[in-house]
C-alpha cells in the first residue's frame, strides 16, 4: 500500500491511549513486535490462510487457536484460554496478541482486560469490519449463555496494526458487511464524508487503495466521538443509527443476513420513519438508499413478520421505559437519538415499510 506511514494516527483514551498503524509487511511487523512472553490468540482460519505469513511467529510463541464462531465468544469457552494462560507461565508483563476478526478481539480484550487486573495486548485485525470499525473504541463483549454480549467493558489494545492485504481472502458478504458498517459513520459525519463515500464506495470493492483510504476515513471519524464519549454516555450513541432495526433484523433471520448488511437495511429504515416524522426529505432518503440497496443486493427481509419486528426493537438497550430509543436522521451530520412510543402509526410505518419498500 503506497505511503501507509501518512495513515499512522494515535487515539487518545482515559486507560491508556494506543496506536493505528498501516503495515505493508506482515511477517517483518510480527517479528519487530513480539518479544518473548508474548501469548498469540489466532483465528483458525488466518492460521490455514495465511500460515506462509504467520507460521516462523506461531513456532516461536506461545498461542491459542480459536474458532471464529459465537459460542467461542463466550464466558464457558474463555475459561479454557485463562487455564491455558496460566498452565503456560503467562504473566503481568506479558501481553497478548489477537490476530483475527472481531470474535478474536472481543475474546482476547476480554481477557486482557481481567486477567491480573488487566494486562497490555496488541491487535491484528483481519476483517473489513475489525479493520474499518471495531478495532478503536475500547468496547470489549462477550456472551452469556444464550445472551449475547452481556458482560464486558471498555479496554482498548495498546497498538493496533492494519494489514489490508487480510482483506483479499474475505468474501463478497464480508466485504459488504464491512462496507455497510462504515457507511453509517460517513452519514454520522456530514455531506462532505458521505460525498466521499458515494463517489468512491464501488471502487472499493475492487481496488484495495481506495479501500484503504475509507477504512482510514471511518477510524477518523469515529476517532472524532469516543475520544469525547470513550464510555458511551453521549455522542457516541449516534453510531447505534441503523443498528437497532438492523440487530432486530439479525436475530429475525437467524443471522443469515451479515451485520453491516442488516445494518445497512437499519439505515433505511430509520431513514424511512424519518420521512414520515418529516426530519428529512425524500430527497435525502433516496440518496443514501441509492448507497445500501448495491450494499444488501442479493438479501432479503421480505419474510419478516411486523409484530416479532416490533418486539424485537422492545429488547434494544437504548429504549427508555416502554418508550423506543431510536437513532434517526435530520440531515448528513445531523443524526440523533428520539425517544418515541411504539403506537399505532409506527406499526403503520413498518407494514408499508416491508409492504411496499423491499
């Protein structure tokens, strides 16, 4: 990638503040960076798809493989990884490394986070959705039982390094989850960001510089609000736009749809509503649906029933009450949380919705 030093930035946090790098060089970036004690926690899937890069690395250290798989995200199986820690020597001046997508990284922050009251770790993020999102923000989750992300916290790695070259394996779906993620943060931001998206998002799906410039643009964005809202209290609730229909949406089709595709269709829900409420025009609504129809081209919702809808919104932990606690949209830069009762109109909006807009 041609001048990855100028995309090097540093994000500030209240724990500790860390560093994003652009790496040309994978195995070189590996063996500059670890030092011995050093307890790599890997995707299986990187381990057979990039075992030429990573291989001399996991034959010197100590490491885990994990699958990248829900259940692996979750208390019971981290229990294992924390005995393995341990049984191996691993100490309060070790660190971990996560290589792999966000499942990695929510388990490995997670037991960073606790182990010996918090230990420093490094990211090798290796997902569109890692790489364009998630891998800043200090959020760390894990599953509970059958509810998912309830325990967690905020603790950021201490050196996050991209790799754009991960992105070649991942598929067409991984690619438009990732890009129907970043998306939101582009509208969160103003007209000038979503211009810059527009113009450049289907370029991206070919040419891995451009891709590279959006992934960079979306860190910087989000960079914006959580060194200001790092815990989630205020601001930063922005980037929920689209999230509450689209986690609704995942959970109504069994997670067949892909995040940022659900997201993606969240978007335009929102949107939608937002028309009826007259927070925005039609004008605006059609513009950003020119953006995520090519995004959830392919998928549908058609078969999505309104009352499991409306009662999966009920659930979203941004409700107040019995109230919703929806992200919508006045305007490109202008996104903001209504609180809103789930009445008669509302249903009347989502059933012209899913009759007449999919």
């Amino acid at each position: 990638m041609e001048g990855s030093q100028a995309y090097n930035f540093v994000v500030k946090s209240q724990i500790h503040d860390y560093s994003v790098e652009f790496i040309d060089d994978l195995e070189i970036k590996l063996k500059d960076e670890l030092i011995e004690g050093d307890f790599i926690i890997v995707d299986n899937k990187i381990i057979n798809l990039y075992n030429n890069l990573i291989s001399k690395t996991l034959v010197k250290h100590n490491y885990i493989g994990i699958d990248s798989s829900e259940p692996q995200k979750s208390y019971q199986e981290i229990t294992p990884i924390i005995e393995n820690l341990i049984e191996q020597g691993f100490k309060k001046n070790h660190r971990l490394v996560a290589i792999g997508g966000g499942i990695t990284q929510d388990v490995t922050a997670f037991i960073a986070s606790i182990m010996y009251r918090g230990v420093d770790w490094f990211f090798f993020p290796t997902s569109l959705l890692a790489q364009g999102d998630s891998c800043i923000g200090s959020k760390t989750s894990i599953n509970f039982g059958r509810f998912k992300n309830q325990l967690g916290g905020f603790y950021p790695p201490n050196k996050i390094f991209i790799f754009p070259e991960f992105l070649n394996t991942l598929s067409l779906a991984e690619i438009k989850s990732g890009m129907g993620e970043m998306l939101h943060y582009f509208i969160v931001s103003g007209k000038s960001d979503f211009d810059f998206y527009k113009n450049n998002y289907k370029q991206a799906f070919n040419d891995k510089n451009i891709l590279a410039k959006i992934i960079l643009r979306s860190l910087k964005i989000k960079k914006r609000y959580i060194e200001k809202d790092e815990y989630d209290q205020n601001i930063r609730q922005v980037f929920n736009y689209g999230h509450s229909f689209g986690h609704a949406i995942e959970s109504l089709t069994n997670y067949k749809i892909p995040h940022g595709v659900a997201v993606s269709f969240g978007m335009d829900i929102a949107n939608f509503i937002s028309v009826k409420m007259r927070f925005i025009n039609k004008e605006i609504r059609q513009e950003i649906r020119e953006v995520t129809e090519y995004i959830w081209e392919g998928y549908s919702i058609k078969n999505i029933e309104i009352e499991s809808f409306k009662h999966a919104l009920s659930k979203d932990k941004k409700n107040v009450g019995t109230k919703l606690g929806l992200i919508l949209n006045r305007g490109y830069g202008k996104i903001f949380k209504n609180i809103m009762d789930a009445d008669d109109n509302f249903t009347l909006w989502l059933k012209e919705y899913f009759d007449n807009e999919i």
